[in-house]
C-alpha cells in the first residue's frame, strides 16, 4: 500500500500541460519552489468519485483553503494534458491548477503508482492529497488501503480542517427565502465566524414541501451542519457558541 512521505521533498519532475491550446512544460521546481501548494491527486479523469465529489470540494472550497496561506491548489492525475484541459473545463475549476502527470513518472516517484487494471484503468495514482511548502511536505492524508477506490481522508474538508483546526464543523447548509430577516440572521452569524455555507431558496431551488419532508418544520431557516438539523437563526447561535466555549 502506498505510504505517507512526510517530512520529503517533491521529486524532480517535468509535467506537459496544455495553456492556450499550446503544451509546454513545467517543472516540478515550478509548481512548488518558494510557494505553499494543496495537491490532490486521484486516479483518473471523469471518473465517478473524481467526478463527483474530489474536484468539485476542492473547487468550492478553493477561496477558503488560500486564505490559509496557500499559494495554488493542484490537481494531479496519470493522464494527458488533453484530457486534462478538457476535464477542467468541464468541472468549472477555474479555481485549481490541473497538472497532468502523462507517463505517470512524478507519481511512481512518489510511490503512489498503482495498478487499476480491474477498474480498466491502467497504472494510475493512488488517492491522496498533500501540503507541500517549498518543496517539501509538509503533511499528507493517504486513502486506507480497502477494497474499490476508497474517499475518506484526501478530501477537501479534510485538509482544510488540517490548515484551521478550529474548523470542525463539517458542511454547512441552510434552507432560506430570499427577504427573510432570520434567514439574514442566520447567514450573518454563519459569515462572521467565518463559516462556508451553500443557501438553498425556496421559491427557487426547492418548496416549502422538500423543507417539510427533510426537517418537519415549516419556517425558514432551517441549517444542517455535517447532516445534523440544527434548525433555525437562535437554535445556529446557541450551536455555534457551543462549538466556540
């Protein structure tokens, strides 16, 4: 099983991306030297959990993760810069640097390299993610070594959890109506103790049916944090001032 190589150094390596349509290449010395970079590196593009969850926390969370100090946030896989680029696109990550490693030599350095014939893939990255500064690395979350493609630690949440401890909530959604003071109240306490959170409208995304059937209440708003029904603006201040005492 690969293994974690804290406290190394980023291996030497030339990586060939597609930039305005022209490929050019890039050195490992490029992407990391005197910078403090994110990398999550995957098993391949357009594939489900890649797809579906990998990049799109990555690219949600990207403007949160740099306010940490975090220079670039890098996306790494055993792939062309073809797909790459296009895969990129695809997602809407303008957010995050898509480093194709094609011959799969940066990520056999790492130790990373494994064989995913069963899932017809080929020799491809195992899933990881890692905070490199200056070239050397600084901490890493390896996936378990189970069965399939397991998801439990390279995940945007997890690093960003990583770079502010106090962070713990976990994902944060609220159920709102636009013109609503308490749903205000609820985004204001949720925005000055620096919390991200996706607001979903009624009206616009939902009815007040799907609030109903997902909470028993019929007022807005209503918050979830990490799948628990915290419920409305005073149930999220009592909450908050818990996790903050």
């Amino acid at each position: 099983m690969p293994t974690s190589r804290e406290g190394a150094t980023i291996p030497q390596s030339d990586f060939k991306v597609l930039r305005n349509g022209q490929l050019q290449s890039v050195r490992s010395q490029d992407v990391f030297g005197g910078r403090t970079v994110v990398v999550f590196s995957l098993p391949g593009a357009y594939t489900p959990t890649c797809s579906t969850g990998h990049v799109p926390r990555f690219n949600e969370l990207a403007a949160e993760i740099r306010k940490h100090g975090v220079d670039d946030i890098v996306c790494l896989s055993v792939n062309d810069p073809f797909v790459m680029d296009a895969w990129q696109r695809d997602q809407h990550a303008e957010a995050i640097t898509f480093i194709p490693d094609c011959d799969g030599a940066f990520t056999e350095a790492m130790g990373m390299l494994v064989d995913k014939a069963d899932a017809g893939l080929g020799r491809r990255s195992w899933r990881y993610s890692m905070l490199v500064k200056d070239g050397r690395i600084e901490k890493m979350f390896v996936e378990p070594d189970k069965p399939g493609d397991p998801f439990e630690v390279s995940d945007a949440d997890t690093m960003l959890n990583y770079l502010d401890p106090s962070r713990r909530l976990g994902a944060v959604t609220m159920f709102a109506r636009e013109g609503c003071p308490f749903c205000a109240r609820a985004k204001a306490l949720l925005e000055e103790r620096g919390v991200p959170y996706e607001a979903i409208y009624i009206g616009k995304d939902v009815t007040m049916n799907s609030v109903r059937a997902a909470t028993g209440a019929a007022t807005v708003p209503q918050v979830f944090v990490a799948g628990q029904l915290i419920g409305g603006s005073d149930k999220l201040r009592e909450f908050l001032d818990k996790q903050a005492g």
